[in-house]
C-alpha cells in the first residue's frame, strides 16, 4: 500500500513513477555511474570504468558489464535520481561484505577522479543507505589511499 502511495505521489510530482533496480548488478552500477552526476563539475563515469568496476567488485564477465554499464549510465542520465530504490536493491541481495566492496568502488573512482566534496558526500550517503557506518565508509576510503600507495592497508 505504501508502495502505491509512493509511486502516485511521484507521479504527480515528477510525471512519472521512480524506476525499481531490475538487479542488483545493474543497481552496482548505477550507484558508481551516478557518482559523476554530483557535485559541479558533472563528469560522467566512463563506461569501461563502471564495467571494470563490476568485474572487479562482482565478477561480471566484460560482455555483460558493459552492457550493464550502458544501461546504467541510461539511468544516471535522468535529472531526478533517487538513490534508494538502488541501494535497497543492493541491500536486500547482498551481505555486509559485499556492501563494503561496493564502497571501495566509490572510494576508488572518486579518489583517481581527483576526490572532490560533493562526491565524498555521495559516498557517504551511499554507505548510510546501505546500513554501513560512517566508520567502515572511513576506513574503506583510508584503505583504498593506503593501497594507492603502496603501503600495506589494515586488514589485507
């Protein structure tokens, strides 16, 4: 029921109902797909990108991580994103574990992309939805610019 209120209430707000995560493969990928949609300067993620990201974080084989790449940057592309139908997809498929890897991602993407404010704030966000705390977001970003450099990260 509350489903439907939802959807009516976007409807006439927006002209048009949020689009539910088909898969949480695709749900991965528009999560990293949309970190380029935040903060001013609006990068778009590259495509090989997003779909290294889910070879790498989910072992989609380069085919269908392209594929689902395209689709989500088709999605990104949307002015009004809302991040939760995404992150409550990954989140009802996947463990604490797995979310951290989707964190990692992020951290990986916006820190070679040069970390800017809006897109640190995205990744928290998106950690906060993925019922992850501000802590392991932390430790996740510390762990990628130690593995940056070199030094051995806590953990590995």
């Amino acid at each position: 029921m509350f489903d439907d209120l939802l959807r009516a209430l976007e409807r006439r707000l927006f002209g048009r109902p949020s689009a539910p995560a088909e898969t949480p493969a695709l749900a991965v990928a528009v999560l990293i797909a949309a970190v380029g949609r935040v903060g001013p300067k609006r990068a778009p993620v590259d495509a090989s990108v997003i779909a290294a990201a889910l070879g790498r974080q989910l072992g989609v084989a380069a085919g269908p991580a392209r594929a689902l790449a395209a689709q989500a940057q088709a999605v990104v592309a949307d002015e009004a994103l809302a991040l939760f139908p995404y992150t409550h997809a990954c989140r009802a498929a996947s463990d604490y574990g797995r979310r951290l890897t989707l964190i990692d991602a992020l951290w990986r993407i916006v820190l070679a992309r040069g970390e800017e404010p809006h897109e640190a704030a995205y990744v928290d966000e998106v950690a906060s939805l993925l019922g992850l705390s501000r802590e392991a977001c932390m430790a996740e970003r510390w762990r990628v610019l130690h593995a940056a450099d070199g030094a051995p990260a806590p953990g590995s």
